[in-house]
C-alpha cells in the first residue's frame, strides 16, 4: 500500500472561502428551465409553477447564488420579451441553441423563484445584440425603487420593492466565434467598459460600499481559444479600475478515444488550477501596468464537466428541447471533486463561482416531465463542500506521488483543508486517483486538539455506474468509522482505490 504524507497548518492561510463560489446556473438551454424548475400542472408545482420538490434538493446542494439567463442564450435575448403579462409575450428564435423561447418564464418569474428559494440572483446582460442602454433599463427595471419609466413597470408587473440585484455579468463568452454578435477583445472592452459605468452611475451605492453592485467582465471561455489569454490583457486593461471580476469558464470531459483516457480525465483538476493561475497573473499584470491600488477577482462562473462531443438528438427548434442531459457516472465524481478542491484552492482570488448548471443541463439534478427529480452522482461531492468548506482554505503540504495526463504531471492525491473558526472545526476533501489503496499521514497543527466527528467515502469498482430513474441510489456516500487522533494532530487512515473522501474534524 502507497503512503502519503499531507500537513496543514492553520497560520498557513491561502485565503477566506466566499460562500458564492458555491454558485450555479440557470440558462434559458434545453430543459434546465422549462421542465426543470418551473413545470406549471406538476403535482409538486406551486401555484407560481415552481416545483417545490426541486426547490428542495437546491436547498439541499447549499446553493447561494445563480447566474442567469445565459449563457450563450443571453447574447441574442431581449429581456423586454419576457415580463408582463404571459398571454402577450411573444415567441422567439432562439438561435444560440436553435430552439423556441416562449418567453413564459422571464425576469420576474426568475426574480420571484430566487426568492422562494432563498438564492442571490446574478444577472447577466446581452453584450451580443444587445446596447449598453437595454442594460441599463434592464437596471433601472431590478434596481431602480420607483418614479421613472421601468421601475414603475416593474411595481406595476410584479414587485412594489426592487430586486436589489448585486451581480452583474457583463456579457457572455465574447470572445467566441460561437457567440451571437461576438466581439473582439478591443471591441468588447470599450463596450463592456461603457456599459459598466452606466450601471455604476444608476447604482444606489458607491463602489466601495457594502452591498454595491459587483460588475463581472468576460474572461476567456476556453483556454483552447486562439485569444487566450490575450484576451483577458486587453479587455482588463481597457476595464479594470470598473470590474469587480473577471470570469473564466472551463469545462472537461471523458474521451475514451484519446491514449490514455483515464489518466487525460483525472487530471483535469490539476489542469484547472494552471488555468486559475494564468489568470491571476494577467490580473496582476494589468493590475501593475495601471499602478492600480484596486483590486480584481475571478469568477469562474461556469464549470463542469460537459460531454460536448456527443451528437445532437433533439429536433431543432423546439421548446425545451432535450440537449445536453449528461448522465454523470462514478468516473466522473471523482474529477468533480478534485475540480472543487480547486476552487477552494484558490479561495484568494476566486471569489464567486457558477456551476453549470443546475437541473437537467449537465446538471447534479435531473428531473422527468410529470415525475421525480433525482440526485447525480456529482451531487454530493458539491453538497458537502457547500455544507463544511466555509471558513478558510488552508496551504496543505503533500508528498503525494503523480501521474502524466495530457495536462502534463498531475498528483494522485488531490485534496482541500478548510478551517472554520467560528464552528470549531477542519475539513480535509481527498480524492484518491490511485488504482491502489492509499495510507495517508495527516497532521493537522495548531488547530487545537482535533476529534473526527465524521469520515464520509464514496468508491465504486464500477467507474461506469451512475444514478438514474430506474436506480435513483446506485452511488451514494458511504459513512465510515471515524479515523482516531494521537496527539491532538495526528490521523493515520486508509483510503479506497480511486475514491472521493471527506474527513470533518472538531476541537
């Protein structure tokens, strides 16, 4: 058996873990909407047509904060399309996903449910077809109290109060050829940089108070991008002293064709954090040119993992049709855990982040029409860091060995250390990419003298299982017996070959 050596120490601080980097995404795609979060006639539907029993398994994942509505959707939509009354909304092309957008669900409805659920809304704003004036208006309707042309449209469609929207997307994936009306990036910075100070200008509050409005700027959508990461260079310099972030979108995928197909996915995670890296150093490249004293962060507002070779089956132009419904297996959990070690990882300059998305579309959720929702194997990796990955990240020191992956060296053991002062308590996440079982020495200093009040496992010989309507349990978490302290610090414990682990610790 393999041994590995991880220390943490609390003084050694990466950074304070922002609860919206456990954030998600909601786009007017496939069936991630209609049918997925609102389905007027479903028996759990309420009288909004919400369906309650989805609303409780978001609450369930610990979700903050959604982003909405695109995505690529966001670049070709007119929000004037879907508020007032349902009988006079009109039906559009929708030609970034080649669907029919029957405007039945809009800005309220959305504005509404985020309510019921408890969620922060993240607005996105059409940079595509769309001006820096329809943005604002769009601000003026959410934001603005009363006594001007949108904001009474808003008390008369649907709220008295205003929505009190805080983020801010300035666009979506400019720089792809893909995009509606996609731009460059001198292009796209001059119009993102207009637009932003409108939104300031509108905004209640000045930049530097609580509660100001957070404006998130177009990163890089892939780091395949030939504009990668000049891109982020050029649209910073032109943004920078006005963006709170900038975003970065990243998905992975299993490809069974490629050479060694295992290896290349697992080490996706390693892989993600080069990313984050290259970003933070454009950031503070920009920040140094500018002689700046403001400070820029990242939200990777959209991540996952996206199967984005498979074919399309779905007919064109349609209402929610059914695209991009990944059926997440075993396999895929594991590289979605070392993916949010990642990001807690990173918690010093990550600051919000948008798994995408939330119900049906590669989502932890799938629902059926009529039916049950049920949880995807990627569910409860995301549940507990929600839950327990609060507080702090601390640096973790590994003598972990590697593997070669298409990304180049990556670590067999992948973990995260999280500290919560205020709950007494230290969480180790560890992903186990190994094909043998793995001994791991921990040490965990100046923490106090630890307990283990929890040990969690999720492993499987089957990579390929997954949870579906016919077995909605197949794989679910495994409680195991607590692994002992010696010495107020010290665990020495055993981890199942390729295994998803979670370690909570008290004092």
């Amino acid at each position: 058996m393999a041994k590995t050596r991880i220390f943490a120490d609390a003084n050694l601080k990466i950074g304070t873990i922002d609860p919206n980097i456990y954030g998600s995404f909601l786009e007017h795609l496939g069936r991630a909407v209609y049918e997925g979060i609102y389905e007027p006639g479903h028996p759990a539907a309420d009288g909004d047509g919400f369906r309650e029993d989805v609303i409780a398994l978001i609450r369930e994942l610990g979700v903050p904060i959604v982003r909405y509505p695109g995505g690529n959707f966001v670049s070709g939509y007119d929000w004037k399309d879907g508020i007032g009354p349902k009988a006079e909304r009109k039906a559009r092309l929708d030609l970034a996903w080649k669907s029919i957008e029957p405007n039945e669900f809009g800005t309220d409805e959305f504005m509404k449910w985020c309510k019921k659920t408890g969620i922060a809304p993240m607005l996105a704003v059409n940079m595509g077809t769309g001006t820096p004036k329809d943005a604002l208006e769009l601000f003026e309707y959410v934001n603005h109290p009363s006594g001007t042309y949108y904001s009474d449209l808003r008390r008369k469609n649907a709220s008295k109060e205003p929505y009190g929207v805080q983020y801010w997307c300035i666009g979506n994936e400019m720089d792809g050829p893909w995009q509606i009306c996609g731009l460059t990036a001198d292009e796209y910075g001059k119009k993102a940089v207009n637009t932003m100070r409108m939104l300031r200008w509108a905004d209640a509050k000045k930049a530097d108070e609580a509660g100001a409005v957070k404006l998130i700027v177009c990163g890089s959508s892939s780091v395949e991008s030939p504009t990668y990461p000049e891109w982020d260079r050029v649209v910073l310099e032109h943004t920078y002293e006005e963006a709170d972030l900038i975003s970065m979108h990243r998905y992975y995928e299993y490809k069974p064709s490629s050479e060694n197909p295992l290896e290349d996915f697992l080490g996706s995670a390693d892989d993600m954090g080069r990313f984050i890296d290259t970003i933070r150093s454009t950031i503070c490249y920009v920040k140094a040119k500018n002689r700046s004293k403001h400070n820029v962060y990242i939200s990777f507002d959209e991540w996952n993992i996206w199967s984005q070779h498979a074919k399309r089956t779905a007919p064109d132009w349609i209402k929610a049709p059914h695209l991009i419904e990944d059926v997440y297996t075993f396999r895929d959990l594991l590289v979605f855990g070392g993916m949010l070690n990642t990001l807690l990882n990173n918690a010093d300059i990550v600051k919000t982040a948008c798994l995408a998305q939330l119900v049906n579309v590669i989502a932890p959720i799938l629902t059926k029409k009529g039916g049950e929702a049920i949880r995807q194997t990627t569910f409860y990796p995301f549940r507990y860091a929600s839950h327990y990955g609060r507080g702090e990240t601390v640096r973790s020191i590994s003598t972990a060995g590697t593997f070669e992956s298409a990304y180049g060296s990556a670590r067999l053991i992948n973990e995260a250390v999280t500290y919560n002062a205020e709950k007494r308590e230290v969480c180790v996440f560890l992903c186990n990419y190994a094909q043998e079982a793995e001994e791991i020495e921990l040490e965990l200093r100046s923490f106090g003298d630890l307990r283990c009040a929890e040990f969690v496992c999720m492993a499987d010989n089957d990579l390929d299982a997954a949870n579906t309507f016919a077995e909605p349990e197949a794989v679910v978490p495994s409680v195991c017996e607590p692994v002992s302290v010696k010495e107020g610090s010290k665990a020495l414990f055993s981890v199942r070959p390729m295994s998803w682990n979670f370690l909570r610790f008290v004092y």
